[in-house]
C-alpha cells in the first residue's frame, strides 16, 4: 500500500528516491524549488541536463535525471502551467505534470518520491485549486497501479503545508 505525507520543509535534504523538481521549459535552473535543487545537486546536474536535453521540456511532461550531489537518487522535472496565461489547460496540465512524475518515478523503479507544490510560486496557481488537482491526481495514479510505497508532498511554506494537511484530512 501507498503512503502519502506531508512535510514542511527543503525537499533537497529528503531521503527519498526521486524528488520533483518545479522547473522551467529550459531545464537549466531558476528560482524557487527549480534554483534549490540546482544548487544543492551541483554543477553536473546542469551538465547532465544540456547533454540530455538540450531542447528542454513542454509543460505537463516530466523527463528524469540522476541526483548529483543530492540525497536522492533521482530528479524527475516536470513544468506546471503558468496560471495567469488565457487560453491554457491548467488543470490539466498541471494534473499532467504529477501524472507524469509518477510514471517517470515507476519505469525508474522508485519506492519514494517527494513533490514541491508545484505552479504555486511565481506560476502564480491558487493554492487551495492547485493542492486539490494534485492529491486527486495522486490518488488517481495509485489506484491505477504503482511501485511507490510512498509519496511525500514537501512545502516549503505554511500556506502550501496546511492547505496539502486540509486536503489529506490530516
């Protein structure tokens, strides 16, 4: 059985076999979630990702890297949709960039993986919508069959941490 949790805390110091990474459409670092994880993982996560993708990522899709210099074994990058933009799926999309995180974590043969709230920063997602789309999706994908014996949501603020407790009944 799947165990699902929430922490409050840096999602760059989990013990768990993938972390998501938050990125943007370059893969090549940022701010937030995206900019932690580059530094904590180190310079050969950057070069790992140019010589794999050099043309990036489309929203919605995840692509894996190894960890680095990172506790975890793996980053998976995933891009959530920008919410402020008209005309886009962001449910969807950002349904997609979960979805497809996990069965990146699946094909690798993860146990553990951790997600930062992702779209909530600077894409400018509600919190409360985007935690909803997230825990339903999850609960989607192990209904539908996974390897993972337990996903952890990691927020790095308060409101991300209860609105993620409220969601799970926790």
């Amino acid at each position: 059985m799947t165990s699902i949790s929430v922490v409050l805390g840096d999602i760059t110091k989990l013990e768990v076999d993938a972390i998501v990474n938050a990125a943007n459409v370059s893969l090549r670092g940022g701010g937030g979630v995206d900019g932690a994880i580059h530094r904590a993982a180190g310079l050969g996560l950057l070069e790992e990702i140019i010589e794999k993708y050099p043309d990036g990522i489309i929203v919605g899709a995840a692509l894996p890297t190894f960890g680095h210099k990172l506790k975890a074994m793996y980053v998976i990058h995933t891009v959530g949709p920008r919410y402020y933009l008209d005309g886009v799926e962001h449910e969807k999309l950002l349904s997609d960039a979960y979805r497809n995180s996990i069965r990146v974590a699946n094909e690798l043969g993860c146990k553990s993986i951790a997600f930062p709230a992702i779209s909530t920063g600077v894409y400018g997602y509600p919190i409360d919508e985007a935690t909803e789309i997230a825990v339903r999706t999850i609960r989607e994908e192990i209904a539908a069959g996974t390897e993972l014996q337990e996903i952890v949501f990691c927020c790095f603020d308060d409101a991300n941490f209860e609105a993620y407790k409220n969601e799970l009944g926790l």
